[in-house]
C-alpha cells in the first residue's frame, strides 16, 4: 500500500503510460505535496461538480477473439482472462457481443434461425444459438466459442455487463434475402395467419431478440443491455442492415420494448448504434425524427467514433436527459503514430466524450492475431485490445489495452464523473486535459493527459482537502498520468509482461480511417 500525508486521503496510487509505450502504467511516487503550486498547470477536481454516472469499459468480444481466446491453453486462458476481468487485476467491466454473426468471425456468417429465403419461421421454431455443449469441438455457432468464453469470464467477475447487438436478422426476413450487403426488415409484411402485431415481420423478428435473451439465461449469461442494429446506414460485405432513424424509433417503441416489458423488462435498449457522419445519418437533431414518447422507449443512445465532427453526438444526447450515452466501436489503432493513437483513444474517447456525458466505453474487439485475423473477407493487419499469436497462444498488449485499464483498474464502476480542469476543448489539441471520478466509497480517480509530443508539467489539487495539498506531476508526450486516491487499499496490480512473436501484418488490406489531428477530412472512414 503506498501512503502519503496529502489531505483526506491516506492511500495513494499514481502511475505514468506514454503514448510510445515506454511507460506502461509505472508506478510513480505519490507526489510530496505542498503549500503552493509550481508552475505547471492548475488541475482542480471538484467532488461537488458532479455528472453522469460511470458504468464501466471494455471491448467486444466477437466470434473472432473468442476462437483465439478459447483455442489458448487452459492455463493461458485462465491467466489473460484474470487479467483483463478479476477485480484484483484490470477488472474490464463491460463487453459488447454480436448478436449472431459479425465481422471478424472464425465461423461462417449464420443467425440464429436460418431457413431458405422463401420460407418463414414465424414460431421461430428453429431458433439455436448453436448445437453441443459449450466449448466442444463439435459445437455450432455461439456455443463454439462465444458462449464459453464468456461463461468464463463470468465465472472471474459476474458483475460484468454485456451489450449484444445484431449485424443482421435472418434472410428470410429481409428485402434481400441474404445476410450481407445492407437490405432492410421487411416492414409491413406479414408471416402468419392474421394481422396481429405477432403476424407482422417486426412482431416477430422483436421476439427474435427475446429468444436471445432466453437462451443466454440458459447458459448462465445475462444480457445487460441490446440495440437493435450495429451500424444502420452500412451496408458492406459482411452481414448488416439497414434502418432509418424513424424506423428504429418505431420498431423499439410499438415492437422490441413491449416485447421486453413481457419478459425481460430490466433489459436496457440503446438507440442508433452507428456513427455521427453529418452528410448522411445524424444530419438533424433526432428531437425532429423520433417522438417524445418513442424516445422515452430507449434507455440510451449509443454510437461509433469513425467519423465525425464529433459534436453530432449532441443532435442525440439532447433529445432524452435520461438517456446513458455508450460509446460502443472504434477499431484498435493499426499504423497510427502515437500520436494519432492517443489523439483517438486518450483524447477524443477518453477525455472529451467522457466530459460530455459517456457512462460507458466498447472499444472494437477485445482480441485479434498478430496477422489481424481471423475473419471472412480477407482483411489483415487489424489489431485487437490484445493480440494473440494464433501458433502459440501467447499475448502482446496494445496501447487500447493501457487506456482501458486507465478506467477500470482505478475507476469503480457506479463513480460519478465529477468537475476537474482542463485545458484541451476538443481533447486532442491545446493543453492538458483531465477527467476525474467520484467514487461510492469516497476515494477520487483522475487521469490528466497529454496531448502533446513533449512532456507537460501538472499541479494536482481537490478542491476540499485545504492547504498543504498541491501536488506536482509530469505527464509524459502523448500519455497520461492515473490517480487514485482512497481511505484504504486500492488495486496495486501491474499489467503482465508482454510474450515474445513476431507481429505480420502485411499484407495489410485496411480502411482508411480518420484520426483528431490526422489530414483535415472530418468525415473520411
């Protein structure tokens, strides 16, 4: 336990991560602290400023990273899940899953209730989730490698809450008749005897969802929360859909959320899920698409950080002041700089949305290989949070991995986001920025980062501990510093040591995303 005399607080932990990696969460002495400030820049945390409350953070675990995860061995399984998961080490408090197939996936793309387009299913009589027993070779679809990862996982912190959104519903109930290239439900059409809701395409593509959410109990797995559709205005070559904002609205108020309510009404339902391009999604404050009362169906607005301008976030967060903003994908950085990779995944994420109201943090897969596989359409050279050799089974752990445990080691999930200076507006520009935490218990946790290729220079303070109380830190180039500040023990816990393996990720076949800082186009993917 490191112990300071610096005001309230008789347990202290301070750490340092570069953008560059050569400080990977390192434990600094707890500052001396002082009468007077030095000259660097003021920070001031407020425990009486208080806003949103903090759900958690983590990545997604897609077919793709489970395969890696559950084809390790035993003991290297159990040794990686601990670490990002046991509250006694990085203690990731969220994860997203698909809800059927995605893209990356080991398998090839399937639903849960796939018969041939032409056919209907409208008992979904034929509703898997997979075949065998969970983790065994001869298991199908979820029960392969999803379902017994994430068993797993549980078993290490059942406090974890997971998000599950669909790429795509089955064919048959879509325009086109297949899972990939976009297409749409096919609103207003009906599949059984009768023009009741439960006879319409969207009766019973809602109970869809609630067979998910029953067959995951099943398995010991509660969902914590659902969308109704990853990315509604893509339609490439993996499995998607598309919707409008009016159709979601409609579907999750007159639809998914009474069909919930029966069943499973603690469930959290997400509105959008996709990114915040103004040319041609979020072009318009949602205030003018949804109604008040569909609105009121949806307990939060989720959303990706691909593209911006990022302020577009506020065209949905401002319809619903109840609603809990979840940031929900941003791939891991690839051949960014560290100063690109921080500008996104420190700045942007990690400051600026958290200070506009984010509650929760899912960055895009939890793990890939070190050739950025395995997926179905050839892409390569992607990373994960942590990259698995796919021989081997041994980890390498990416700077993502460092920024979520930034929040989870250090910030207890159910904290209120409180007041703290800073001195970058749009989180990746000026000077240095700051996001601080209060805790149930009491104890603060901040994180000051740096935007900047050179080291910066911090005075510390909160804003009730009295005189005596400054406390001077450096904040390395593109980094951040961590603080935690309690009335008893805290997680001490050092991230492992990163395994020796050659990482191959050419020949890299990429999408061109676009970094705060990065070219000058805002709305490049």
């Amino acid at each position: 336990m490191t112990t300071k005399d610096s005001g309230l607080y008789p347990t202290e932990f301070w750490t340092a991560t570069a953008g560059d990696l050569s400080q990977k969460r390192d434990h600094l002495p707890t500052p001396q602290p002082t009468a007077q400030p030095g000259n660097g820049a003021k920070i001031v945390i407020d425990p009486a400023d208080q806003h949103q409350e903090w759900i958690g953070a983590g990545a997604a675990i897609t077919d793709a990273a489970a395969s890696l995860i559950w084809k390790q061995s035993k003991e290297q399984r159990s040794a990686l899940l601990h670490e990002l998961f046991d509250p006694e080490e990085g203690h990731f408090s969220t994860i997203r899953v698909p809800l059927g197939s995605c893209e990356p996936a080991s398998q090839p793309f399937y639903t849960y209730d796939d018969v041939p387009f032409g056919e209907h299913d409208a008992s979904l009589a034929k509703f898997s989730v997979g075949e065998g027993e969970p983790g065994a070779p001869d298991a199908t679809k979820d029960l392969k490698y999803l379902i017994p990862v994430l068993q797993e996982i549980l078993a290490i912190n059942p406090a974890v809450k997971i998000m599950a959104s669909p790429w795509s519903a089955p064919a048959w109930m879509k325009s086109t008749g297949q899972l990939n290239m976009g297409g749409h439900l096919r609103f207003g059409e009906y599949t059984n005897n009768g023009y009741a809701v439960k006879d319409t395409f969207e009766g019973v593509y809602a109970q869809y969802f609630v067979r998910y959410l029953e067959e995951y109990r099943k398995y010991g797995i509660p969902i914590y929360a659902l969308s109704i559709q990853n990315e509604p205005s893509n339609a490439p070559a993996w499995p998607a859909m598309i919707w409008t904002i009016p159709q979601l609205a409609q579907f999750g108020y007159k639809y998914l959320r009474p069909a919930l309510d029966k069943t499973f009404p603690d469930t959290k339902m997400y509105f959008w899920d996709g990114s915040l391009n103004v040319l041609d999604v979020i072009d318009k404050p949602l205030s003018e698409l949804i109604t008040p009362d569909e609105a009121a169906a949806f307990d939060g607005f989720a959303f990706h950080t691909y593209d911006g301008p990022y302020t577009n976030l506020f065209k949905g967060s401002r319809l619903n002041p109840n609603w809990h903003l979840a940031m929900t994908e941003r791939r891991c950085m690839i051949e960014e700089t560290p100063e690109d990779a921080s500008h996104i995944m420190m700045g942007l994420i990690g400051n600026w949305l958290v200070r506009q109201g984010l509650n929760m943090i899912d960055l895009w897969n939890i793990a890939l290989d070190e050739r950025g596989l395995p997926n179905q359409v050839g892409a390569t050279g992607r990373r994960g949070v942590v990259t698995i050799d796919h021989k081997t089974g041994k980890v390498q752990r990416n700077l993502e991995y460092y920024m979520l445990r930034n929040f989870n080691q250090d910030v207890a999930p159910g904290s209120i986001v409180i007041g703290s200076t800073n001195y970058t507006q749009d989180g990746y520009t000026g000077g240095l920025g700051s996001v601080a935490f209060l805790a149930p218990d009491g104890s603060i946790a901040a994180h000051i980062y740096n935007p900047s290729g050179k080291p910066l220079d911090a005075e510390v303070t909160i804003n009730r501990d009295g005189a005596y109380a400054w406390q001077h830190v450096t904040v390395p180039a593109w980094g951040t510093v961590t603080l935690h500040k309690a009335f008893g023990p805290v997680n001490e816990s050092k991230p492992r040591e990163d395994e020796a393996f050659k990482l191959n990720p050419y020949p890299a076949n990429l999408m061109d995303d676009w970094a705060p800082g990065k070219g000058v186009n805002a709305n490049k993917k």
